[in-house]
C-alpha cells in the first residue's frame, strides 16, 4: 500500500510539475515582432550615444536570439531545480515517517520483550505447581495466556496444564497450539 501511495504521489507530482512547466514555457516565449523598433532607453543622453559603437542589424538580432535562449534556458534550469527540491522534500518526508515507524516497531519490540520475560517468570512458577493449585487460576485466565505459559514451560511440565484445565478447554487449546482453526 505504501508503495501504491509513493508511486502515486510521484506520478501527481511529475504531471503537475509537466503542467507548470508547458503553461511557463508558453508564457514565457514571447512572439518575436519582425520589425523591431530600437526605443532609446529613458535617461540616456546624447554624450552616451555618441561612446557607444554602432551595431549593425544582424548583430543585434544575433544578440536578441542569445538573450532569448539564455531567458529560456535559465527558465527551465529554474524549473528543474523546484522539481529536485520538491523531490528532496518528499523524500524527506518519506524518511520522518521511517523513522516514526522504526521507533514505533522499538517500542513495540522492547514492550513484547519485556512480555515475553514476565511470561517465562510465570512459566517457571506455574511449572512448581501442581494441577489442582493451577485449577481455580487458569479458569480466570484467556486461552493466549495459557498458550503462552505453555510454550514457556520444560516439556516435563506442560503435561500439568493440560492436567488443570477442564477437558473441552483443554482440547481447544490443544487444536490452537496444533495450528487447527477453531470456530
């Protein structure tokens, strides 16, 4: 499922990244006008004209194209770099949540560890009783308990178990430690 999350959010990603890409592309490449004015730029005054080399009709659309090309090429290096940063981001993203995850898979991990120690302490008790000690406890007690009491006792003293429950409970459990549905 997170693999159907991550490609899709790629994919959404990409064509609306392909989206602004065209609809910039279009409004930033202008219509070239076939008869260029040369406008005199304001503030300029007689003594800089007369400094400045005259430029001849092809070199100025020769100068025109670059600046275009360069105008386009920055564009789309600007457009390129949003998308790697943007790709960065839910990247970064995607690793706050692994990590989330891997902390909460720790504590789960150390909080069934500590289970899992309790319940060998409780084996090694229950494995010094005697059935009919056991009898009025295990009655009180779910079937995961006892299964996980079970599977924690020396094979010399599951047999005591089995000896305290009464026998229809004693046959589920025996079909649920046998891996048989029960219904």
């Amino acid at each position: 499922m997170k693999k159907i999350l991550l490609w899709t959010g790629i994919g959404v990603g990409g064509f609306i990244v392909l989206i602004v890409i065209i609809f910039l592309a279009l409004s930033f490449l202008e219509p070239v006008d076939e008869n260029p004015v040369a406008a005199e730029p304001p503030d300029q005054n007689a003594s800089t004209q007369a400094t400045l080399p005259p430029v001849e009709e092809s070199e100025l659309d020769s100068l025109k194209t670059q600046i275009k090309d360069l105008k386009s090429m920055l564009f789309f290096a600007n457009l390129e770099k949003d998308s790697l940063i943007e790709q960065i981001e839910f990247r970064d993203g995607l690793i706050e949540g692994y990590k989330k995850t891997i902390d909460n898979l720790n504590k789960d991990l150390l909080g069934a560890n500590k289970r899992s120690v309790s319940i060998k302490e409780l084996a090694k008790t229950y494995e010094t009783m005697k059935p009919g000690e056991m009898r009025p406890i295990l009655e009180k007690v779910d079937d995961e308990t006892v299964i996980a009491i079970y599977k924690n006792m020396s094979s010399r003293s599951r047999k005591s178990i089995f000896q305290a429950l009464p026998g229809d409970r004693a046959a589920i459990i025996t079909k649920r430690l046998a891996g048989v549905q029960t219904g």
